[in-house]
C-alpha cells in the first residue's frame, strides 16, 4: 500500500486505485494510523470534521458503506487489511507487523 498526498494517488500492488475523495482520507488516515481501532464516531470527527454533538454529522453507519466500499476497491487479495473490530469500528493492518507497534 503506497499513499502520495501530494499526487493524491494510492496504490496498492502497484495498481492505481480509483478512490473518491473521502475513501481516499480515510485510507489515508488508516495507513497513518496502522494498528489501532479507531470507532465510527472517531472517524467521522477525524476525516470528516464532525463532533458527535453535530446535528449535520452523518449517521455513523456512513463510515461502514465506506468501508465497504474501500475493501471492494483494495480487492479480494487486500480487503483484509481493514479489519472490523467488533463493538469497536476499524483498524488498519500493515503487512509488516512491526510498523503496528
């Protein structure tokens, strides 16, 4: 998984990903974050800017359409890496552990 903010470009095996722009801020911020859960709520106010108090915020239920969304573009092969954590939300899992440390 390479991320380039500044060509605002991911790529995953070498292949370009065709990622919308808030697909690619929470890769992005997965990526960044590598092996902590972070809960639907602490997305929505990271990547998205909303405070759990904002009556505009999206329902929290956005962050699962997509993250469903974003496993389908990573593909079968890399899906995996954005786990689910049950009662929790998501965590990002490099494929070297030792970056999670």
């Amino acid at each position: 998984m390479w991320i380039d903010r500044t060509a605002w470009l991911a790529t995953v095996d070498g292949r370009a990903l065709q990622l919308t722009y808030l697909e690619f801020e929470v890769l992005d911020f997965f990526v960044h974050h590598p092996g902590q859960a972070h809960s639907r709520q602490a997305l929505l106010s990271s990547v998205w800017g909303h405070q759990a108090d904002d009556e505009t915020s999206p329902d929290v239920r956005t962050v699962d359409v997509l993250v469903t969304r974003l496993r389908r573009k990573l593909g079968p092969e890399h899906r995996y890496r954005i786990e689910t954590v049950r009662r929790v939300g998501y965590r990002y899992r490099p494929l070297d552990p030792a970056v999670a440390s």
